[in-house]
C-alpha cells in the first residue's frame, strides 16, 4: 500500500523549496515569477520561503559562499515583501474572511478501476480541491493498493484555471485496482452586498479572456445571442443583467432528469427542452453571460446536505454552479438549479451560496496536466484514466462525507438535499 501525505512531503528541504518554487511560479523570469503571484496562496509563499533558508547549507565553501547566501536570503525576503503588498495578487489564494458562516467536513473520495489490460500502461488523473477564497484545504492523503505498479505518483496543476489533480502513471498488475483519496474542508458561505456590486467600477473584459471563450457544448447560439440582446436592453449595471438572466432561465427551465441529453451542459438541449440538471441550468447561464461580454465561470464540485448529519454518508455524484464578474467588484455566485427547487426562496440563491460545497474544478472544456491524449474534458468532477494511450471508460468513484461542525447558520429555508 502507498501513502502519501500532503502536509508532510517525502525528500529534503531543498527538493521541497525547488517544488513549491515551481509551483508558485512555475514559469522563468522574474517578471513571469511576479505575475504568477496572482496565482499562489500566501500559505505557498510563506512556506516556499521558509523551506528556502532552511535549505542552505550549514558549512562555507571558501569567502564567496557568505555573500551568496545573503543574496539568497535578500531575494527570498524581496518575494516575501511583494506577496504582502500585492495584496491584491497573493491573497486571492486562500481565504480572506473567515468571519462567515462555515462547515467542516472530510471527504473520502474512493476511485475504482475494473476491467485493466494486465501489462500495459495507465495513466490516471484524479481532481482534488485546492485553497481559494471561499474554502481551505488541509490534510490531503492518498493510497493505492500493489494492483498498480507506479511509476510516478504526485500532484499537479494546470495553468489555464488553475484547477488541482493527482496524477498516476503505472502498469496495471491486475484487472481491478482502488485508489483512495481523503482530506478535509473548511467552506464559508459566499455572499456579496448586492448594493456595493450594482455599479460597475472597472473597465469591460478584453474579448479573448479565458472567461468569454466557448467550450464544445457551451457557446453563443442564434438563440442565446437574440435572448441576451432582448434581455439586457436597458439594463445599466452587469448585475442588473445578470440578475434578468437568472430570473429567465427559472422561468423557462425545469430541474428534471427524465429522459435523454441532460447532465451534459449542451446550450442547445437546455434552451429547447429546458429541462435538465445543475450542469444544464448554469450552461444556459454562461451562454448568456458569454454573448452578453460578461465575464462568468462554470464550477463543479461535491455536494453535502444543508443540514450537518451525524453519520459519514455517500453523496449524490455532483453539483454545480456559476459565478459572474462585475468589473472593478469581484465575482457574484449564483446557484439557479438550486432555487429552481424552491422558486419561492429563489432570493437566497443569487449572489449567495450555501458552504455545503467542495469546488473541485473550474471551467469547460479542459486540458489536464500533463496533457491527456484524448479530446478536453467537458468538465472535471469524475476521476480520468488512459490505458496505452486511450481513453479508459472503465473507471469511476463514489464519494462520503462526515460532517465535522455542528453548525448550520447557513442553512436556507429550503431543506431539500441531494
């Protein structure tokens, strides 16, 4: 059996320095190194820092050895001094308002393979969440049984979202294997004032943001580009927009999963059956988002109950969500399938979401890291496997989650649960 703990990774300080290094700034250059702080948690940088100044040796190699640590020590300080007053730049990597309400829960995530090639070659990423401003990660641990022969084992990140895996590559020994993920969460509500947000302060998004780009199923159709059009006429503000898009899809939707084409996000079944899941509902958002020029994203994660339970339970196999970006404000979450449920609480969901949430990932249509050989994924809750270089459908997952706070302040009035 192979255990891996995050918080105690296994080499030497200075293969750790070099690691987290990598990590916050993943890309050469000082000036690459300064823009990638945007993307690293203050957590990451104190902690690079520190690994970094322990990392020097203990002896001196002749005069010159002096100066060269106090360079080093001089940099490492330098990088520490700009995450602080970069405010805007290395604090967007963990949470910044802890006075909120919150849950605590772990998370075991169990992948199953069935099915293997005895032999030939696998490669397995599984998404696992990460720091941002609305939930904290701690405690992240793994283990793979002797059923796969690993080459490499370790986490990963991709650079356009930023979304977090665990990447495998082996040989598998026997037909069947599992793997089993756990770690704990700390999610705070996400709420925004609804008054502070309804002026748009900064300038309009460029046209090739990663925000403002279609995926294979989530696009600008004739339909949804006239919808936005009627839509946001004489609106003034991005949120008045997006809020008259909000009220439009629980008006022309239903959350209902008979039939065929729901759960895939594809525009066009959810805007001519308006019928279908969380996937469908927030498509059919980020659509109108998109032809409108208002930045939004697509977000996936697991899902607990609104009401903390007393006993470990399996949960359903996903939710989802969006989020929307009011220039010169910040992004506004928005949660429609939910409050297609409970239309007449339907409040509680614009620009207010529940903390009974784990993001996994963000985004549509998506090159894992490393790259997959297969087509981008539609989004990413699910484990993915490759077996000699093709996609491999025999893998899936099951998730439980204990609830480790007795709080439940940020229940709604609705009490429907998954």
């Amino acid at each position: 059996m192979v255990l891996h703990d995050q918080t105690r990774p296994p080499g030497n300080n200075r293969l750790f320095f070099a690691s987290n290094l990598k990590r916050c700034f993943p890309r050469s250059g000082f000036s690459d190194s300064i823009r990638h702080l945007k993307s690293a948690s203050l957590v990451d940088i104190f902690r690079f820092i520190r690994t970094g100044i322990f990392s020097l040796p203990n002896h001196t190699h002749g005069a010159s050895s002096a100066p060269k640590q106090e360079l080093l020590i001089k940099t490492l300080l330098t990088f520490l001094s700009l995450a602080i007053l970069m405010s805007g730049c290395a604090f967007t990597g963990g949470v910044t308002d802890t006075n909120r309400p919150s849950r605590e829960f772990d998370i075991r995530y169990e992948v199953d393979l069935a099915g293997m090639e005895v032999g030939k070659p696998i490669s397995i990423w599984i998404p696992i969440p990460h720091n941002d401003p609305h939930q904290k990660v701690v405690d992240l641990k793994w283990s793979v049984g002797s059923e796969l022969e690993l080459n490499q084992i370790s986490t990963k990140r991709e650079n356009v979202y930023g979304n977090e895996m665990i990447y495998l590559q082996g040989v598998a020994n026997t037909a069947t294997a599992k793997i089993t993920v756990n770690y704990n969460v700390v999610r705070f509500e996400n709420s925004v004032d609804q008054q502070l947000f309804s002026k748009d302060t900064g300038d309009s998004p460029k046209s090739d943001s990663i925000y403002l780009q279609p995926s294979d199923l989530c696009f600008v159709t004739p339909q949804i580009d006239a919808y936005a059009n009627v839509l946001s006429a004489n609106k003034n503000s991005t949120m008045e927009i997006a809020q008259t898009f909000y009220e439009h899809i629980l008006k022309e939707m239903s959350y209902d999963k008979k039939g065929e084409g729901w759960g895939r996000g594809d525009v066009y079944h959810a805007c001519e059956v308006g019928k279908g899941n969380c996937t469908d509902f927030h498509t059919y958002f980020n659509a109108l988002c998109m032809a409108a020029g208002i930045e939004s994203r697509f977000q996936i994660g697991m899902w607990g109950k609104y009401t903390p339970q007393e006993a470990e339970f399996k949960t359903g196999g996903y939710h989802c969500w969006a989020e929307f970006h009011v220039p010169g404000k910040g992004w506004v979450p928005v949660d429609i399938s939910e409050a297609d449920k409970d239309v007449a609480n339907k409040a509680n969901f614009f620009a207010r979401q529940t903390a009974n949430r784990v993001t996994l990932s963000t985004g549509r249509g998506l090159t894992l890291s490393p790259a997959q050989s297969g087509s981008p994924l539609n989004f990413f809750v699910n484990p993915y496997a490759e077996m000699d270089g093709k996609p491999f459908s025999g893998i899936s997952k099951s998730c439980y989650w204990t609830d480790l706070s007795g709080v439940s302040t940020n229940a709604p009035v609705t009490s429907m649960n998954r």
